[in-house]
C-alpha cells in the first residue's frame, strides 16, 4: 500500500472512533439524565462529570485525532452509571442500551 492508502485508512479509522465516541457521549448524557432522582450516589455522578470534561478537554492520554482513550472513559462512565441505577433500584427499562 502506498502512502496515499495508509492516509485513507487513518483518516476512515478515526472517524469511525469519533463517531463512536459521539455515540457514547449521548448515552452517557441520556443515563444521567434518568439517574438525576434516582439516589445514586455523588461518586457515581462525579464521575460522570470527569468523563465529560476528559473527553471535551484538549489534554488527552492519546493525542487526539485517535479517540480510543476518550471513548474508553466514556465506557466506563457509562458502565458505573447503569451499575448505579441498579444499586439504587432505578428502572433499568428506562435507560439506554
């Protein structure tokens, strides 16, 4: 493959991962939306916030255009809010998939 092609590539795979993180991002505002009355607990929500502004900010693990480290936190965000919603008896029908 010449240079032309591996550019190609790089720019489709990071656009698929932005897209992806995009994806995530909207899930993890919708889960928090729903656990606002659910007593979760402030851990569970600041948390949350550390995701956003970890994936909005310029300082990153991996240097930005490759998205892998922001939608890694965006999953684990996501997976400690269901997890709160679960402890704390919220209805798991009403979040995001």
């Amino acid at each position: 493959m010449d240079s032309s092609s591996w550019l190609v590539v790089a720019v489709v795979l990071a656009l698929v991962v932005a897209v992806c993180a995009a994806v995530l991002l909207v899930r993890v505002f919708r889960a928090r939306r729903l656990l606002l009355d659910a007593g979760v607990p402030l851990q569970s929500k600041a948390l949350f916030w550390a995701a956003v502004v970890y994936t909005v900010s310029p300082v990153d693990l991996i240097p930005d255009p490759v998205y892998l480290d922001d939608v890694g936190v965006l999953l684990v965000a996501l997976r400690a809010l269901h997890a709160a919603a679960a402890r704390s008896g919220a209805d798991r029908k009403e979040l995001p998939h």
